[in-house]
C-alpha cells in the first residue's frame, strides 16, 4: 500500500526543504541542531488540547538529579485514585522532550480513561546508555511510592512509549517479571509504537525504507552511536530487547506498526518473540503510514481513529 496521500505531500515538503536547502538530515545535524529541528517540526503535527490539565513534577532519579515530568488529567477523570499510563518519549535517546510529545500525551488523557505520567529521561550523547532505562525505572518505583498521594493508582499502570520510549516501556515490563528487586512496579499491560527493538541488525525494512519516509536508517545509526558507549551496549537486551533471553511472563502488549517504517520488521519480530514466549499480544499495523504517525493528529484525520484504538484497548486492560 502507498503512503496516503496527505502524508506523501507532507514528504514531498520535507525532501523540497532538504533540495533548497532549507533543512538537513537529522543525522547530518549535531544533537543540538537535530534537537532544534525536533521541536520546530513537532508544532507541524499537532496543536497541544487545552483543556487537558498538565501538573509539572520532579522525579529523582538515583544518583540525586532530578528528573522532569507532567502528569496530564482529563476535567472529568474525578477524585478517585486513577487507573495511570507511564508514557516515554521517542526520539532515538538524542532528540524529543516533554515539550514534543505535550500535544499527544493530551490527546490521549483527554480520553478520560487514565492520568498519564510523561518522563522526561536524560538523553545521549550528554548522557549514555544505560542512564535512561535507569532513569526510567527510577520513574516507575517513584510512581510505585509516591502515586496514591497524586490519586494515581500504582495496581493499575501501563508502560507505554513511541519508538525508544517504545522500547523503554518494553525493557521496564522484562525487568519488572524478571528483577523484582529493581522495579517492584508490576505493569497490567505495555503499549508499543513503532519500537525499536535490534540496535545490532538490519532487516529488509531498513533497506526499504531507509529514505524519504521521515526516519532514515542513517539516522538510526546515528542515534545508536550517540546513545552506545560501545558495540556490546546496542547487544545489551536492554538496548535490543529483541535480544532478552526470556520474554515470558509478561504483561499483555499492544504492539503497533507503521507500514513505510524501517523499524517495522524489528518490531514484528519482537511481538512474534513475545507470543511465542505465551505473552497476550495484539499486532496492528497502519501500512500507509510512516514512523511517528502517532503524533500526527493535526496532520492525518485518521489519527484521532488511532488514538481511540489504543485507549480502548488499554481501558480494557486498567479495569
């Protein structure tokens, strides 16, 4: 299936802006200028819901600083301590923020059906692997702790992310039924969109669609570079959780793909993996559409049909 025809004339405008010029690969770019570029193009995408409440929090993390966070409520969610998703960012552990992925994480809590708690992890190359997966896990114990003070409900939490918050999420739900002692928070299910799962290998969607489908596999690369201190990092399972020797006993997944994505065939693989280790996993796939389709609700009308797709799903999961 091609790409739909709104998103193709938002590619054509992206490789328009890298003919004149005007725009750079991200891996061509230093962090800071991809990271710039980031959050410029996120305001393309969607328009942040104000009505959603938004509650800035600080998180410590283990070696004493301070990570952000936001926790997002719907107006009629009520007083009641709350079913809660922990959403992580994507943005290949260089780029993406609070601020990039503020207008989705609304959409979502606007639902009604959960609070969601958006983390801000410590990003590479400033901070490398595995600072975020500690980070993370630092979140989920502080949610564990300190949740029912904020009407959060830690017997009712989901593990969600996009891309490597994606990946995050899944690596979070291992360690919570493989090392108790390290995350005591047990998730009811985990939410995964377009994760990556194999910094080690390429499969025929990163040769497919390595250009022009907004992340590039060059990109990847660079993103693993930053982010690895070294090759047997990107083989930790933490970074590949592909890699995890045992997958079984975890929380029900909700794995969804994009069609044109080099990160698709990696992502099948670890659902594939995570069913045949009798895990509850349910596969959707948009095949017209590209890697971070999930935040592009102001840009796809389908997108809204998305959304409601995953909070049903999870609803289903939080009762």
């Amino acid at each position: 299936m091609a790409v739909v025809p709104e998103l193709e004339a938002f590619l054509e405008l992206v490789e328009f802006g890298r003919l004149t010029g005007k725009s750079r690969a991200m891996h061509e770019q230093t962090p800071e200028q991809a990271r710039a570029d980031f959050e410029l193009a996120s305001l393309a995408l969607d328009q942040p819901l104000a009505h959603v409440a938004c509650t800035s929090l600080g998180i410590p993390a283990r070696d004493g600083w301070t990570l952000s966070a936001r926790l997002y409520r719907a107006p009629d969610l009520g007083a009641e301590p709350q079913p809660t998703l922990l959403y992580f960012h994507g943005g290949g552990y260089v780029v993406g923020s609070l601020d990039s992925h503020d207008a989705l994480c609304r959409r979502l809590a606007g639902h009604g059906f959960f609070a969601l708690l958006a983390v801000d992890y410590r990003l590479a190359p400033e901070w490398r692997f595995p600072t975020p997966v500690e980070d993370a896990c630092d979140a989920a114990n502080w949610l564990l702790r300190e949740g029912a003070a904020l009407s959060l409900d830690p017997t009712r939490v989901a593990f969600a992310g996009d891309s490597v918050g994606a990946s995050l999420a899944t690596v979070l739900s291992i360690i919570a039924a493989r090392n108790p002692e390290e995350l005591a928070l047990v998730p009811k299910a985990q939410v995964l969109v377009y994760p990556v799962t194999d910094a080690t290998s390429k499969r025929p969607s990163h040769r497919d669609f390595a250009e022009g489908y907004l992340l590039e596999t060059a990109t990847l690369d660079w993103f693993y570079q930053h982010y690895g201190r070294t090759p047997q990092d990107l083989a930790d399972w933490r970074c590949s959780p592909l890699l995890a020797p045992d997958l079984s006993g975890l929380a029900p997944a909700l794995v969804y793909l994009a069609g044109h994505d080099p990160l698709h065939d990696e992502g099948l693989a670890y659902a594939q993996k995570l069913e045949a280790a009798g895990n509850e996993v349910k596969v959707l796939t948009q095949p017209g559409l590209t890697h971070d389709f999930l935040r592009m609700a102001g840009l796809l009308a389908e997108v809204e049909g998305i959304h409601t797709e995953v909070v049903e799903w999870l609803a289903g999961k939080l009762v």
